[in-house]
C-alpha cells in the first residue's frame, strides 16, 4: 500500500522549503503556510490581492541558486527563518518590513534579471502555481525510474512538492486523475498532471544547474511532467507514514 514518505511545504514561493511532521488541511485551501508569500519582480502586474500567474515573482526557473534555499517557519511567532549556502541565517516577518529580506536575497539574483521588488500575500490561499488552491504530490519511484535513465541521482526536492509518496510503481500517480485519495482522515481529488520548468534542473544542495530533467523526460518517456495537483475536499490531519487509499 502507498504511504507517506515526505511532507514538505514552501512559505515563501521559490525561497525556501520546510519538511513536516503533520499538518492539518482545510477544504478548498492550499497546506497552510505553503506559498504563503511570494516575492514579486520589479516587472510584476500583480499588487497581492489575488493570485497571480508565476511570471510576476522571483523564481527557481530563472535564478537556480533559489533553489538552495532551506527554510523554517515560527508560526505562532510569524517569522520564517531561511538559510542558503552562500548567506547568513536569516530570520524575517515577511509582513513587516520587507527590507531585510530584499538585501538578503539580491546577491543571489543575476542583474541581468528583473529584480526582487517586493513580498506580497494574497489572504486566505497561498500563490501555487494553479489558479486553484492545491497541492502536488510525487512519487517516489517515478524519481527513481527518471534518475536511472539519466544514469545518476536525482533528490526529489528538484521537484517542489508537498506529498511524497513511496510504495508505488512508476508513473502509476498519472492513472488517478479525477479520483479522490484519502491520506490520514483528509481527502484529496486529484485534478491533473505537472508541466515541468526549468528549476528542476538545479541541484536543491548547492543551486547550480546539473541534470537535464525536461531534455530526459521529453526524450524517454514523451512528455515533461513530473508530479499532479490535488485539492483539499475534505479537512483533515496527514501525516508521514499514513496511508494513501482510495474513496
């Protein structure tokens, strides 16, 4: 049977990742605190109050060294500390004064590239990469099966996800679309399959690009997606080690 194997979450898109333990989803939300900010360009069209595609924000895709980011959130407290190989620790409230952050994070941004501007927060959902508040979930031997083709590892953090699954055949999470999973005592309907970018080609350790991830998954197996989207039908607790059943 299908289990748990990671839950991770990003508080702030493309800056940082946090692993969990448990965490409790409400119906028609994204997991809390997951892409709770997002850092919008000195070129963005959005101003924070409602979700905006991802061409507005600072981004993985464009600046690889992102993706070496680590993060830990205080909720209680609202901070989230981040930490990257190349900078001190760095422990900020994303809404108080964004300026600290910004100082932060420009070292790790090419000037060729429209620059980090500002953080914004849209109430109530976090900024995924789908209009719709959702989740992503990966299966671990679908990791697998790429990373033999390419002849060498490849850490399932290139990916970004929320849910990392073990226990399943590769490429089998692609068979689920529009069925629902129940994972602890929360539901989730599976929507549809994730177009990769170019993120995924960085090293989630040190931030540079080493793996061709889109030229190898459009070359063996046709098609550059990695991961679904799910969303949130039913509140409940998941935690790693549960369950991933059908309902």
């Amino acid at each position: 049977m299908p289990t748990v194997a990671a839950l991770w979450r990003h508080p702030i898109k493309a800056h940082g990742r946090e692993a969990l333990g448990h965490v409790r989803l409400t119906e028609g939300q994204t997991m809390p605190w997951d892409r709770r900010w997002a850092v919008a360009h000195e070129a963005a069209k959005t101003d924070g109050t409602e979700w905006a595609p991802c061409v507005n924000f600072s981004r993985g895709a464009k600046e690889a060294s992102l993706m070496a980011i680590d993060a830990q959130s205080e909720v209680e407290a609202g901070t989230v500390t981040l930490r990257h190989p190349e900078r001190p620790d760095l422990c900020l409230d994303p809404d108080q004064d964004p300026a600290p952050f910004l100082d932060w994070v420009k070292p790790l941004m090419p000037e060729s590239r429209a620059q980090s501007a500002r953080l914004v927060r849209v109430p109530d959902r976090g900024m995924t990469e789908t209009e719709y508040p959702s989740l992503s979930l990966q299966n671990l031997a679908t990791n697998a099966a790429l990373a033999a083709k390419m002849g060498r590892p490849l850490s399932i953090l290139r990916w970004r996800g929320n849910i990392v699954m073990d226990g399943l055949s590769e490429w089998q999470e692609f068979d689920w679309i529009g069925r629902t999973l129940r994972i602890g005592s929360a539901e989730l309907k599976v929507h549809e399959r994730i177009e990769r970018c170019l993120a995924t080609a960085t090293n989630p350790d040190t931030g540079e690009r080493d793996a061709d991830t889109l030229g190898a998954l459009n070359e063996h197996f046709g098609h550059q997606d990695f991961g679904i989207y799910v969303t949130v039908v039913a509140s409940g607790d998941i935690r790693t080690g549960d369950a991933i059943e059908f309902v």
